[in-house]
C-alpha cells in the first residue's frame, strides 16, 4: 500500500530509493514508498512514534545502569536519539551500510552532532566480527527496502551479537516477516545461540521483540519490573509500562 502523503525528498543510492514524506504532524522515512521504516512526531523529535521501537526499549528494564548501547541500523536514528536524550553518560554506536541514509537522518530527522554518538558506516555483520566494542545492549533492527534483512536471524550473526556484549548485556531483535521456513525454525535457533535465556512478547502490526541475555536473566519479580518500567518511562517518555505488563502477562509474573 502506497504512502499516500506529500515526498519531500527523494534520494536513490547504489541500494535503491530513500524517500522522506510530511504529514501535518510528523516525517516519515521510507525506503519502498510503502512501509515505514521510521517516523517523527514534528513536536518530539527526539521521541519514538513507532509502537515496535517504544517496545524494543524493554531491554533497558534488565539493565542496572546502561552505559554502551548499540544499534544495528540506523534509519531515521529515533532510537538513537530518545537513547542520548535519556542518558546524560550514554554512548551509541550506530551501524549503518548506507551514507546517503546518515545523511537524510541528519538533513530531516534532527540527528546529532555529538561526541557520545560514533556512526560506523559498515555492514552490520562485518562490524560485528572486527568490533572491539562490548556493549549493555544491542538493538538490532537491520531493514532493506524488500524487508527484514536475512542476516539479523542467521546463527553467526547472532553469536556475533552475544560476543559483543558485556556480561550483563542484552541482545534486542525486533522481528517482521523472518526469512526463515517457520516460527519454530527461528524460536530454536535462538534457543540454541542462548541457551534459552529469552523473553520475547508480540507487538501490534505483526512484530515480535525478543530478548535474548548474554547470560542468566535477572531475577526480577513482576512488581519490580513495573516499578523500573515507570521510572524508565518518565525519563524517556515512552510507554514502558504497558510493555512492562504485557512481559508480565507472556511470562506468568
């Protein structure tokens, strides 16, 4: 289905399209000119407008005090920008494959200039093996304009994932339409890169967020997940708590 609003800005690159459309309130990144890769309210830039990506921030629950993040995909950096807006000492590491989409997060979607944010213009599996970054968490959400990019759910790329983080570290997938033969295919290979350590939950528009821990997962009651839910969501100003409950109803807290 065509994104039916006004295209403010067309650029093509040697990967394809990269489109930029206005509504009244809010910009949209596109790479098809039909799904919507990232979007931003024109009163929050620096907030998170799609449900998947407030949802994917539910690995910040785990973490005592984050201090390295890194994400894997940079879009229109949304992420990137609620991270450094809500974390004072936070630094990112922001991969991304395409120049031309660094260059229209920057021109349109308010991306920053700052030293707490380092971009590394890379394949996202190929900085993986030759980082000697460990990070708290890492957000992957690798996207190509015929849709989820393959790699994000291969074996290798995973175990690269559970290498680059720190002891406590959590690894965020965001899932759409995976490029594997069932739902089962995928649940076991993760159980296999993870030992099983994983909590995942369902998102409305057909998304899945998993949550797969370097090592054991917390020991955290339902009430003291809530409780770092809210005091999350104030600081970023996200609805923490409803994905905090829905955790808690998937997983019988």
């Amino acid at each position: 289905m065509k994104i039916n609003e006004p295209c403010i800005s067309s650029t093509v690159d040697e990967h394809g399209p990269i489109h930029v459309y206005q509504t009244r309130t809010s910009l949209i990144l596109s790479f098809d000119g039909k799904v919507y890769q990232s979007s931003m309210k024109l009163n929050d830039v620096n907030g998170l407008d799609l449900d998947y990506t407030q949802a994917m921030m539910t690995g910040l629950m785990f973490i005592p005090e984050v201090k390295t993040a890194t994400i894997m995909g940079l879009g229109a950096g949304s992420m990137v920008k609620n991270l450094l807006s809500s974390f004072s000492d936070l630094v990112v590491h922001a991969v991304e494959y395409r120049e031309e989409v660094v260059k229209v997060a920057r021109k349109y979607f308010y991306l920053p200039e700052t030293d707490r944010l380092i971009i590394h213009l890379d394949d996202a599996a190929n900085h993986l093996k030759n980082t000697d970054v460990k990070s708290d968490v890492i957000f992957s959400d690798l996207y190509r304009p015929e849709g989820m990019d393959p790699k994000q759910v291969h074996s290798s790329y995973l175990r690269d994932c559970k290498d680059a983080l720190n002891h406590h570290g959590i690894l965020v997938l965001n899932i759409c339409h995976p490029a594997l033969h069932s739902e089962e295919e995928l649940d076991g290979l993760l159980a296999l890169e993870f030992e099983n350590r994983l909590l995942s939950f369902e998102v409305e528009g057909g998304n899945t967020v998993v949550l797969a821990f370097k090592n054991e997962i917390p020991s955290i009651t339902g009430e003291e997940l809530l409780a770092k839910a809210k005091s999350l969501q104030t600081k970023m100003n996200i609805e923490l708590e409803l994905y905090a409950q829905r955790f808690c109803d998937a997983h019988e807290w």
